[in-house]
C-alpha cells in the first residue's frame, strides 16, 4: 500500500509540472500574439445570462455550460414552469427557487442560452472532462456533497445534467479532480476537512475511499483565513492542486489561480 501510495504521488507530481509548463507557454504564447495584432476587443453578447458564472466549461459543440449554487434563493433566470411541469405564477413562487434556472447553456454561434436542470447544490464542486466531451462534476455543498453529475453535450439542445445513481465515499466540497490516463477514470482528491482520495467510476463496488496522510502534513488553517471551512481545500474545476486564499489582493477565482501557477512555476 505504502509503495503504490508513494507512486500515484510521484505520477501526479510528474503531471502537475508538465501541466504547468503548458500553462505558462500557453499564457507566454498569448500575451505574444495578442502584442503583434492589437486588434482584440472585447464586445458584450448579452446583458446578463440570468445565473452567475460560479463554473464554467466550454463544451466540444462550442456551447459554455454555467452554473452556480442553488441553495442562495432566487437566480436573476426565471421560469415560467418548474422542470416538473408545474407553472411559476403565483406570488409564492417569486421565492421559491425551484421556479428560477441555476445553471444554463450559452450557444456561442446563436448567441442563445438555454436553463439546465440542477437538483443538489454544485457550490464549490470539482469537474473534469471524459475522453468523449462528457463533463462530470464531483461533490458540492450541503445535499450535493456526495453527488456526481453528468452533463454530456448534444448538438440537438435536447442534454441535461443527469445525476449518476452511485454517489461518493466522501463528502467532497472544495476537493479537486483530475482525469486520468486510462479507462476515463477521475481522480478526487481532498476537500474541506477530507484527507482522503477516491475514483469516479468505482472498478468495484466494494471499493471505497483511501487515505492520504500528504493532506494530513500539508493541512494549516492559518492558510484557509480567506476561505470558508478548515483544512485541506483545493478549487476550481480545472483541478488545481493548490489552495487559493481569496482575499482583496487575489480576486475570485481566476486570478488566484494565475497566481498561483506563476509562483509555482518560480519555485521549481
């Protein structure tokens, strides 16, 4: 056990420096080509797409699937019918947040956006995208710590999220995911107060969660004063393996992640 635990930390080692290399030619490489054209602008598409863009993803149908929390009341997206059928008309209903969308899907090429379907709360999840476009979000808050959902794109607008039946080991929120090499299978690492691993699917359904005393080491709460919760944390989707401290410095979320990959590049 000690040796196949000292290899996964090696393997992904490995592949957190590659991934970083790549980040940091990619960025370098950007910054280059935008510095010899100059023509860039950026326009506005829509006023507002009704539900905040807590995680976003761009699909291989050149569609961007957006969602955020559904346990913080109304979204600015409301729907005349609930999912179930039922019509969103009486006053009641203006609080109740089943009647609003809490994730939708923006159509790049129409300019059209679409409300998908959300039953736990994805608030601070983890994601990753399968061999075949398929997004799988991992955890979340509250009701959906323990949910897998799985959102696979169409070009007929008909997809929805769809909850997997199997749910995690492990309360995962705040935890971080990263596909792996074979057989679509993804990794969870960590989450709040969560010092463990797992796999999404389950080779066995007897298998379970592991042990990673690595998190035990690194946990200090002095280092999550800018995050809700204690212990190891690990954000975004993008499967980031480095807390990001939101504070006035490092705003929410993107540029604590850019941060965080050029100091880390710096240290090697």
């Amino acid at each position: 056990m000690e040796r196949s635990l000292k290899t996964f930390l090696y393997s992904d080692k490995v592949m957190i420096y590659v991934i970083i290399l790549l980040c940091v030619g990619f960025e370098d490489g950007a910054i280059r080509g935008v510095s010899r054209k100059r023509g860039g602008q950026w326009q506005l598409l829509l006023n507002s797409f009704g539900v905040v863009g807590m995680h976003m993803a761009l699909t291989h149908h050149n569609t961007v699937v957006m969602f955020d929390q559904t346990g913080a009341g109304p979204s600015n997206y409301r729907l005349r019918r609930r999912f179930n059928g039922t019509r969103c008309t009486s006053r009641d209903d203006l609080m109740d947040s089943i009647c609003y969308a809490h994730s939708i899907e923006f159509d790049i090429s129409s300019n059209k956006l679409r409300p998908l379907k959300l039953d736990f709360d994805p608030w601070c999840s983890s994601g990753s995208f399968l061999s075949n476009g398929t997004l799988v979000q991992i955890g979340g808050y509250s009701n959906g710590a323990k949910r897998i959902r799985v959102f696979r794109p169409c070009r007929d607008h008909q997809c929805d999220w769809r909850q997997a039946k199997k749910s995690l080991s492990d309360r995962r929120w705040y935890a971080s995911s990263q596909i792996l090499p074979r057989h679509d299978r993804v990794v969870v690492v960590g989450g709040r107060g969560v010092f463990t691993y797992e796999f999404v699917p389950k080779l066995d359904s007897r298998e379970s969660s592991f042990a990673l005393p690595f998190l035990h080491q690194t946990n200090d709460r002095k280092s999550d004063q800018g995050l809700p919760g204690d212990g190891s944390q690990n954000y975004l989707s993008s499967g980031s393996i480095c807390d990001a401290p939101i504070t006035p410095r490092r705003q929410f979320p993107e540029s604590g992640n850019n941060d965080l990959w050029r100091s880390s590049f710096r240290s090697l």
